[in-house]
C-alpha cells in the first residue's frame, strides 16, 4: 500500500480559492489511479474527483465540474486539486485516495490520507 499526506486545507471566504496537495510515499504512485473525496460534519463522504494513472483522464462529481480540477506530477509523487469559486458548501475534510481504478467509488481506493479540513466561509 502506498501511505498519502494531504496538506494545503485552511479558511477561506466564499468565492475564494484553495490548492490541495496529497504527496505519496514510495516508487509506486504512477501506478495508482488518484482520486479526493470529502466529508462534511454530518455527511457520507462523498466523491469530489479522480484522475487515471497517467493523468489522461479525470472525472467529476457534478457539484464540482467546472470549479475544481484534479491533476498529478508523477515525478513529484503528488496529487493536486485546485479548487476555485468555493462555496460554503464544500466546507469539508478532503480526503486524498489511491487505488487501481479512477471511479467514483470509494471501495476501489484502499490507501487513504489522514485528510485536510476545507473552511469556505460566507
């Protein structure tokens, strides 16, 4: 398994921006699909974005498209996701997840960051 580090959460007004970064241990990151989800206070987690092993294809929870996108540097070991016009709707802990496939699921990830907490205030 690959261990993932999240960082780059904090607060930030509505209509502002934040980058997440999620750094992976080990040689193995580009063989690993990428995928962010998030969990709200009260909330499932749910699937925000995911991104193939060569960063060809990315996918999107529809609450989202258009306002975040998910990339990688395989030489950096890392996942990013940059988020623009947040809403205080999407105040969450992101969660950083590597698996074999990109997909909306969470049970096709099985390595997962610790998670960073997302403020959006209004």
């Amino acid at each position: 398994q690959v261990q993932l580090v999240e960082s780059g959460g904090g607060l930030v007004q509505a209509g502002g921006s934040l980058r997440l970064s999620c750094v992976a241990s080990g040689r193995t990151f580009r063989s690993y699909a990428m995928g962010w989800f998030r969990q709200a206070p009260g909330k499932e987690r749910e699937f925000v974005a995911a991104i193939s092993r060569s960063g060809g294809s990315t996918y999107y929870a529809d609450s989202v498209k258009g306002r975040f996108t998910i990339s990688r540097d395989n030489a950096k070991n890392t996942v990013y996701l940059q988020m623009t016009s947040l809403k205080p709707e999407d105040t969450a802990v992101y969660y950083c997840a590597a698996g074999a496939l990109a997909t909306p699921r969470e049970a096709d990830f099985g390595s997962w960051g610790q998670g960073t907490q997302v403020t959006v205030s209004s």
